[in-house]
C-alpha cells in the first residue's frame, strides 16, 4: 500500500491532447517516486521513479509501464496531468536578472536569485522553460509578439493563465516551519511542509538514486541525483548527517575543483536557487561532502558532480523535510 494519497490537491483538468506520460509523472511525484524534471518524457528520473514504485507495489519491477504497472496507476486516472494556474502579483514580483559567470563578480550580488520569471515558474512546478512553452504555445507568443520593442522582452506576467505540470503534495502548513525565509523557499518551490521522516537514505552510484526508507524500512521516497565524477568519486560506505543549512551561502574554493584554475580565488557566493549549490546543503559527516540542490535541474542523472550528490532544487528541499541529525547515510556503488 503507498504511504500518501496522490490525489491530494488539484486534480486538474482535462486536456485537449493527451499527455500520458507526465500524468504518470505527476502521480508518481504525489506518492513521493520523483521523476525529477517533469517534462513528459521516458528518461533515467522517470525510470527510477517506476522502479521505486513498482517495488513499493509488489509489482515486477521493469522501470517501464507494462500492463501490469498501467492496471496499478488506472485509479488515479483522474489526477490530470496539467492544471491552469493565474501568475499572482506577489510570485511575479522580482528582481530577476542575469547572472555574472566570475565567482568574483557574483560574490558582489545580494542573492543569486532566478534570472527570470519563467525560471521561477518552471522551478515552481518542477519542470522546465521548455516545456512551459510548449504548454503554452499561444500565450508565450502573444507575449512576445506584444512586447517585441522592449530590449529584453518578459514571456510571462502577474495576472497572466497558464498550463502548467499538476504537482501535487505541496500542501503547506507555515506554522510548523519556524525559519520563515525557509517556509517561502518552501513554498515557491511547490513543496509540502509533510513528508516522511526518514530513518535511512542509501544512495546509488549505479543507478543514481537516492533511496528513503522509514522506521519499519518502507521505501517511502525515490530521488534520481548526480554523483561524483571519475575525478572526485562518490565517497562509498557509511555517513551520518551533521546538519542542514537552508538557502546556504557557498565558500567557493578555486583549490577545491580540479577543473578549476586556482588563479579563480576564494569567494563567499551569496544564497539563492541559482547559487552552487541550491536552496539547501544536508552537511555529511565527509569532509567538503554534502547533499544539496542545483542551479540546472535539467542535468542531474546526467552532468558529472565534484563528488557530492546534486537534486534538483525542489527535490533536494522536500528530502530536507525528511531527514535529520539521526537518518543514517549510506553510499552504495
């Protein structure tokens, strides 16, 4: 039996043509199988995400929707892949702008924050630039068209409907979230202040997933990530948490990367969904080794790492909610 109801929240509306693999998407992120970027195709996060499911299930466990997995997934049928949503002021609300590559120069910014209001809206719900356009043909090119004197023209405004990905498990209580700049990161990435508590994670070199599993060692969450490179492996065996910092600043360290010339220098980088590391760093008792988000949500299963294991943003927010000081960590190849 899954541990959340996946139809909690929106169950969105019918679309004119159907989009079958990011309603299965969407139904698998609500019962915690997080197929990373939802973007309607087949790829490695969409994979692990039906693994992790077809194993919570009982179900043969192929990764890909055979008849078996489709009979499973048909009650929740009704959860529509996407929903319409109208942009609020205050989400609209900036400053957006472009962002320097120096780390030099980027230590000079008060955040480093998103550089558009798509990007927001795309981490918002949990997809990409792309496909929000591809959602949404006409109005982004009305949009455009209206305003293509203006020198950087802005594809999306408060006040504006668009289609967007129907995720859910995103119902937020503030109150029991007592860093407040944390419960607004929480909430613009559409993540939900309940989640699981988890007793162990495991993650997997081979299969570039992290695991979760409760105290009665339910498998409760899947994450797809990225780990290591050939230059900076993932650091096997076992770890313990040390801590979490929420919207981290990052102590950039040219001595640190190998790919790096050390001529870049040290530099404290401002926090901010774009920075090197994301919107929140979960400390390990490794050395210079942690768990934390990312700027380039679209890379992870894919992009090498300097070792430590990347999520996207929201991911990497929601496992927040689940760990602590006592979840025991283990690397696996």
């Amino acid at each position: 039996m899954m541990s959340r109801d996946p139809a909690s929240g929106q169950p969105g509306e019918r679309e004119d043509t159907p989009l079958p693999i990011m309603q299965a998407q969407v139904v698998l992120e609500r019962f915690g199988f997080a197929p990373g970027v939802i973007d309607g195709k087949l790829g490695l996060s969409t994979r692990n995400a039906l693994e992790a499911y077809q194993s919570a299930s009982n179900l043969p466990v192929t990764g890909t929707f055979d008849p078996d997995t489709i009979k499973a997934l048909a009650p929740w049928s009704n959860i529509a892949a996407t929903r319409a949503v109208t942009i609020p002021e205050a989400f609209a609300r900036g400053p957006f702008a472009p962002l320097p590559k120096a780390p030099a120069e980027q230590a000079k910014l008060p955040a480093m924050g998103y550089v558009s209001l798509e990007e927001k809206l795309a981490e918002r719900f949990h997809t990409t630039p792309e496909v929000l356009r591809m959602l949404n043909p006409a109005a982004t090119r009305h949009e455009v068209a209206s305003q293509a004197a203006a020198p950087e023209p802005a594809v999306y405004r408060a006040g504006q409907q668009l289609r967007v990905p129907n995720v859910g498990a995103d119902a937020f209580d503030g109150a029991t979230v007592e860093n407040k700049e944390w419960a607004a990161t929480l909430a613009s990435l559409g993540v939900g202040t309940s989640q699981p508590d988890a007793a162990r994670i495991v993650v997997s070199k081979a299969a570039g997933s992290l695991k979760v599993f409760d105290r009665s060692d339910k498998l409760v969450a899947v994450f797809t990530v990225t780990t290591g490179s050939a230059k900076d492996p993932l650091p096997l065996g076992d770890w313990s948490i040390d801590g979490k910092s929420y919207n981290p600043e990052f102590s950039y360290d040219a001595g640190l990367f190998w790919d790096v010339p050390d001529s870049k220098g040290e530099h404290l980088l401002p926090p901010g969904p774009n920075g090197p590391v994301g919107v929140v760093w979960i400390d390990l008792s490794k050395e210079h080794y942690g768990i934390h988000g990312t700027p380039e949500p679209q890379t992870i299963g894919r992009a090498q790492s300097h070792g430590c294991v990347r999520l996207t943003n929201w991911d990497a927010a929601r496992l927040a909610q689940m760990v602590s000081g006592s979840t025991k960590v283990t690397f696996t190849s």
